[in-house]
C-alpha cells in the first residue's frame, strides 16, 4: 500500500535527484523508496569468517592472551630500568 509523504528539500537536490531517478529509468518515488529501504534496513552485526582466521581460532590461550597489558608494562619496566 504506497502513502503519500511530503518532503521539504533544497531546489538543487530535488532537480539533481530527479535527473539521476530518470537516468536510472526509476521514478524519484522509487528511488527514494528503495534508498530507504536500505538504509533502514537491519544490519548484519557479524561478518563471514575468513579461512585463515578459522585456521588459527583457539591456537592462543584465552587465560594467556588476557593479561598482555600487564605483560607488555612489565616488558616496557624493563626495557627502560
């Protein structure tokens, strides 16, 4: 079911917006719907793994990994003593 909306944009735009909509063999109307489809849209939070990140899932202890701001202050205190 299509509902009328009324939109209050600059002059500029509108023109511009109408010759790209016709460049595109759309109308403004659908080109605007489309556009707020997308952008409205859910996002996908996660992205698709690569191989070599599933490669190399788990090779690092998780208890080991946790504490390596301390390590690397410990590694700074003694570099610079």
């Amino acid at each position: 079911m299509n509902t009328k909306l009324t939109l209050s944009l600059d002059h500029d735009v509108i023109e511009q917006a109408k010759r790209f909509a016709q460049s595109q063999h759309q109308s403004l109307s659908k080109l605007i719907e489309g556009y707020l489809r997308q952008v409205s849209a859910p996002k996908e939070q996660t992205r698709p793994v690569t191989p070599l990140v599933a490669q190399l899932s788990g090779v690092l202890d998780a208890a080991k990994v946790k504490d390596y701001k301390r390590d690397y202050t410990d590694y700074l205190a003694d570099k610079y003593r």
